[in-house]
C-alpha cells in the first residue's frame, strides 16, 4: 500500500473498508501503508481494534476476520474486496493502475484491461455531464478580457502590470 501513497492515490488518514456478513469494517491509511483505527460497526455496538497497528491489508483483513468476528479458516482476498472510500474503487482497482502508470514491468494482461475498462467507463460518464458554458467570442475579444490575461501572465512571470 506503500507505493499506492507514494503514487498519490492513497493519502494518509484515508478510510477503507470492507463488508463480511453484515459487518462493515473501518480503518484508516497510517504512514507506510500500515492501516490504523480499526473499527467493526453492524453488530450490537462497535468494536475497537484501535490498539492495533497493521503492516499489510492482509494482516489486517485476516486480523479483523480473526480477533473481531471469531471467524477461522477464512481465506479473504482482500485486495479485491477493500474499497478505498474516497474514490469508491477497490485496492486492486488502485494497485493495477499503479502498476499501469507508474511500475510498467509489473503490469500484467490483467492490470492493464482493468486500467482500460475504468478509463471507458469514466469517459462514459464524462460524456454523460452536460459541458461548461463557454464564454462568448464578443467577451473573448473584449478588453476586458485583455485585461484579465495580461493581469494573469505578468503574475505567472512574477511581474506586476500596469493598474493592478
């Protein structure tokens, strides 16, 4: 999860989770990858596993299976199943377009048709969004967008302009 930081789609203090027989599991990103602020909600009242601190998704999911739901035996294939909450995409969804855009030799078939299929469906719902209104060719041409041009580059090249 590490790289997934790094890469700027993970952030520290982001919360992911997971659902496991009606029981939604919490935590949040810790430095390093490590997840932090367990938290088990859907039973009679919310369980805590805050003293822990874990080093891998799988440590932690099997961890949360084990100690916070008495649940053995579980094989859990938690990088397909944690959903990162602020994107709504799952760890794998993140990891394979790291691999795609970032580690290119640990791309596999697989990574790279997922990071295809995301791409179309964001199109698609790009496409579906009514376009920004656009400003006239009279207000393009006019002086006062002149102005405002002139005023935006003498800031970028860190130049005051005439009036401002």
């Amino acid at each position: 999860m590490e790289s997934l930081i790094v890469a700027g789609l993970l952030t520290i203090g982001d919360t992911i989770q997971f659902t496991f027989k009606n029981i939604t599991i919490h935590g949040n990103v810790g430095h390093g990858g490590h997840i932090v602020n367990t938290v088990l909600h859907g039973a009679s009242e919310p369980k805590r596993l805050h003293q822990r601190i874990y080093p891998s998704l799988t440590a932690w999911s099997e961890a949360c299976l084990r100690e916070g739901l008495g649940e053995e035996n579980t094989r859990y294939a938690s990088w397909k199943r944690v959903l990162h909450v602020a994107s709504g995409r799952t760890l794998q969804s993140l990891r394979s377009e790291d691999n795609v855009a970032n580690k290119r030799e640990l791309a596999s078939r697989t990574d790279l048709y997922e990071e295809i299929n995301r791409l179309h469906k964001r199109l698609e719902r790009l496409q579906r969004e009514p376009p920004l209104e656009r400003p006239t060719s009279a207000f393009l041409e006019s002086e006062e967008m002149k102005t405002r041009l002139l005023a935006f580059f003498d800031a970028w090249n860190g130049h005051s302009s005439p009036g401002t």
